[in-house]
C-alpha cells in the first residue's frame, strides 16, 4: 500500500512539475499590442507596414506581440479588429489591409485594452504594453482629445490592469500634435516621419533590450501602384499605374445603355451589373466570377468587401465578396407597397450609392413618366429603413446615383426638371439625414453665367477624400425647343468646397469624366465632341499625359 501511493505522489509530482515547465515556457516575459491607424488619414501605410513587420521580425522568441487596426465608421463593430496574434504573420495580416474608413481611435483603443483584460492569452510577467501608431491627432468621433484620455484611463482603471500605453505619431499635421499629445494624457509621444524613425521608434517601445536580438533594418516598399476601373458599353476593365490590366466583355443588359463599376469599400474588388447577373472581379489576382441575381439593376457597396442590390420583389440581398463559397443574404425591407400606374411600367427603384452598413434608395411615386419625384431611403444592412425625404421640390425625373461625403453625413443627388428635350434643367441637392433637410445648389455659379443654354444635366458625381464634392457638368445648346432639336453640348468639371454654396469651375474638357487616383495622378475620360457617351480613357500626371487607348463611359476608384 506505502509503495502504491508513493507511485502516485511521484506520478502526480512529474506531471505538477510537466505542467509547470509548460506554463512557465509559454507565459512571455513581455507581452505588447501594436495599433496602427489603418484610415484614409493614413499617408504613409508602405512605411508603417514596413516598420511594424520590421519590428516584429525582431522581438524575442520568448516575448508575445499581437496587432489591431483601427478605422471605419463611428459605431460599427468592424471599425477595429485584430489581426494577429502570430508576431511572423504580422507582415502578411498588415498587407492583407488596404486603409479605409475614419480614424476611429478611441473604439481600437478600448478594444485593444479589452484584449488583455482576461486570462488568455497570458500576460507578460514583466510588461503589458500598447503601442498606438496613428496618422492623425483626432477620434472621428469625438470632438474632445482631453475626454478621449478620460475615458481611456477609465476603463484601465475598471480593467483593473496594469498596462502601459504609448503613443507614436506618424506623419501627423503639425495642427493635430497637440490634440494627440492630450489623447495620450500623462504619457511622452513620439512623433515620427519616415519610416526609417518610425521602425528605430518602434523598437525603442516594443523590443526589450537583449543581446539575441536580431537586428532587422526597415526597408520601405514601393509605393504601390494607383488603380482606377472604367466601365464602357460592353463592359468594364481595370488598370493599374498606366497599363489595363484587366478587360472583360459582357453582353448588354437591357436596363443599361452603359456599365457603372465600383469598387468594395475595402477596395479588394471591382464590380457591376451584367446581363448575367453581378459581376464581380478581385483587383489583386483578376479572378472574376458572376453572382445570378434576380432582375437586379444596379449593385452599391455598403462596407468592407459587401455588395448590396434589390430583386424583383423589392427584398435587399446582400454580398459578402470575400467569401466565394457563400450564398448572397435576402433581407425584407418594409417599403412602401408599389402604387403605380402600369403604363409607367412600375416606378423607379433602385439602389444608388451605399457605405459601411447603408444603402441609399431612390423610390419613384410613379406620377411622372420620367420616372420621379421619389423619397429617398436610407436603409441598414439588418432592413431597418429611415426616410430621407422627397425630391418633389427639386424634380420630376428619376434619380440614378448618389454620391456620400466621407464621414456619412451629407448625401449629393442630382436634381433634374424634365420639361423636353432641350429644356431639362439639373442641379445638385444636397441631403442632410438626420434632419431631411433637401438643399438645392445650381452648378453653374453665377459668376459664370450660361445665357445661351437650353439644357443642362449632371453626368457624374463624387466625393473627394476631404469632403469636397465634384459634378460633371453638361450644358445642352439647341436650334429649336422642340422636335429633333440640335444639341450641342459642353462638358465640364466642377468643384464645391465643404461649407460652400458656389461651385468653382475646374475643368473645362472636353471631358466626360475625372477622378483623382493618387496624389497628382488623374483619371479622365476625353471626348474631343462633347456630344456623345464614351470617349478615351488617359491617365494625367503634371508632366505626362497617358492615352490609354481603350474606350469608356465612367470610372470608379478606391474609396
């Protein structure tokens, strides 16, 4: 009996003693958190990317290092996420991101915080820390630097941890130091400008100063290449720098005159409505495939790499692009039940711009055969539906696309008085949603008076990064008001700067549509006529002008 339990005490005493090796050997010394800002605020993402998998490649096999991004739209879940836990997967999860979004600070700070607060994975025994890299001094959603540190401390505090925060500024507006400096309370911040400092800085907070460490140098990607699609009668393409890349040809559907691609809101993918259904093609490999849809007539992003359009029973399906093997989603929207005329062949609906988590949807009454006035929805991904209004005092004619301001809340359509064939008058309304407050802007700004035009239309509309709002402009000359009038057309550019009321001309073409690519590149589409719907596609830097030789309607770049 002694001999028995004395096995047993020995057996236990192995195992105690196995278990506690194991423990001991994968509980890290130091365990760190590196936050990068993966905003559009971001201008320098090549660098952080190189510095951060640097750094990575660098830290002891006995110490832990996970990453978190963070951008997106205030309140989403999807506006910070974690990447990694494998500190050797950290360059491949980085470049896996593409910048989006708003700089939502705050939301990857607590959530990062929330990543230590339980038992796995273990905590550092000497050190717990997060290293912050952030391209601007703002949370986008939050006005106040000082209650950002506030809250940040408090939940620390509630966290019950024992965590250190650091902050690294990359290539932040000398305006926004301040406000970064307050977000980070009590504690120093770095701030950095190339890569090269932002990796020696890195080092500095994530490294612990051991003699085995392996010294890896950062070296900075090119910067990659500026991509654009375009869409044109028989289909769309992409390009890359200044090559087409990627053609295909799809047959007409009969809906469209024209294809309209766009791309994901991730920018993983570009796609458009086929005849065949939605086509939908990966920017980085080109593999495209088809989703059959029932009767869809346009597709809008609505948020990373989602794809939203309406089927013939009115009903929203949605897309999730990243994930091929998965069967697009239906969702019931309580519209309102169709009333129209027959003749008028139903009304117009049809979705015309989306973003992270909303579709917007023009809703036609169906009183006048072009199509308008409509009620303008706002509709979330879960089928809650919020009215926007009515477009009966702007015009009487369907609207076919909306262009959404970069933080969500301003919403452009065009506004357009159908009353012949030379005497349809379009402006731009500008949609407030949370108040449904239509605001009606005429294009031409009276400093340029068009005394001789009969007509005019918007062709194309968008919003630039910083908020500034582009239309393209078509001023109808005619010999007659009626029957097969002559139409002469001018084509041109126009900006209005945020908080403005007059359009500025930018452009005077002849061009049929613009769009900047990338810091002083530009994509246009030229139509020496003015007079038609596809011209040449070039691509504009300061010194060069690239004619790309393919023919095309609109273009679409990366959000």
């Amino acid at each position: 009996m002694n001999r028995l339990v004395l096995i047993l005490v020995t057996v236990f005493v192995v195992f105690a003693s196995a278990t506690t090796f194991v423990l001991l050997a994968v509980i890290p010394d130091y365990r760190t958190t590196v936050l990068v800002d993966t905003s559009t605020q971001t201008t320098d993402f090549p660098g952080v990317l190189a510095a951060v998998t640097a750094t990575a490649h660098n830290i002891g096999t006995d110490d832990s290092l996970s990453l978190r991004r963070f951008g997106g739209e205030c309140g989403s879940p999807d506006n910070t996420a974690e990447l990694t836990d494998d500190p050797s997967a950290v360059g491949s999860a980085l470049r896996g991101v593409r910048p989006s979004g708003r700089p939502t600070l705050l939301s990857g700070i607590l959530a990062a915080i929330d990543d230590f607060d339980g038992v796995l994975p273990f905590h550092g025994t000497k050190r717990n820390r997060i290293v912050i890299i952030s391209s601007t001094g703002l949370d986008a959603c939050s006005g106040d630097p000082a209650a950002v540190s506030r809250t940040i401390q408090e939940h620390v505090r509630s966290a019950g941890l024992a965590l250190e925060l650091r902050v690294i500024g990359h290539r932040v507006p000398p305006d926004q130091r301040d406000a970064l400096k307050q977000v980070a309370g009590d504690q120093p911040v770095a701030f950095t400008e190339s890569a090269a400092d932002l990796s020696a800085e890195l080092d500095t907070l994530v490294i612990p100063r051991s003699p085995e460490a392996a010294k890896i140098s950062v070296t900075a990607p090119p910067p990659a290449e500026p991509v654009f699609a375009f869409g044109s009668s028989t289909g769309m393409g992409i390009v890359r720098g200044e090559k087409v890349v990627k053609q295909v040809t799809r047959k007409e559907s009969e809906s469209q005159a024209w294809f309209r691609p766009a791309f994901t809101s991730d920018g993983r993918y570009v796609f458009t409505t086929v005849a065949e259904g939605v086509l939908v093609i990966e920017v980085s490999s080109g593999a495209e495939r088809t989703v059959p849809c029932d009767q869809c007539q346009t597709a809008v992003p609505a948020g990373e790499s989602l794809i939203v359009w309406l089927d013939s029973g009115d009903r929203m399906v949605v897309l999730d692009a990243s994930k091929p093997d998965a069967s697009p989603r239906s969702v019931a929207v309580p519209f309102p039940p169709r009333q129209f005329p027959t003749e008028l062949g139903g009304g117009h609906v049809e979705p015309i711009g989306g973003r992270a988590g909303h579709v917007v949807i023009a809703w036609g009454d169906g009183t006048s055969a072009y199509g308008g006035p409509e009620t303008i929805y706002d509709v979330d991904l879960d089928g809650s539906r919020h009215d926007l209004g009515n477009t009966t005092d702007e015009a009487n004619v369907a609207v076919g696309i909306a262009a959404i301001a970069p933080d969500g809340k301003l919403i452009a359509i065009p506004a357009t008085e159908h009353a012949g064939a030379c005497e349809s008058v379009t402006a731009v309304a500008l949609i407030d949603p949370p108040t449904q407050e239509h605001r009606r802007l005429a294009v031409v700004d009276p400093k340029h008076p068009q005394a001789d035009v009969n007509g005019s239309s918007v062709r194309d509309l968008w919003f630039d990064h910083d908020g500034g709002l582009n239309a393209i402009y078509t001023d109808r000359h005619c010999d007659s008001t009626g029957g097969d009038a002559t139409i002469v057309q001018d084509v041109s550019l126009w900006h209005l700067t945020p908080g403005d009321d007059h359009w500025e001309l930018r452009d005077a073409g002849p061009l049929l549509s613009s769009r900047d690519v990338a810091p002083g590149v530009r994509a246009v589409i030229v139509d020496p006529d003015s007079d038609r719907l596809s011209g040449t596609v070039h691509v504009k830097t300061a010194d060069r002008d690239i004619n790309l030789g393919v023919q095309a309607s609109s273009l679409a770049v990366p959000d």
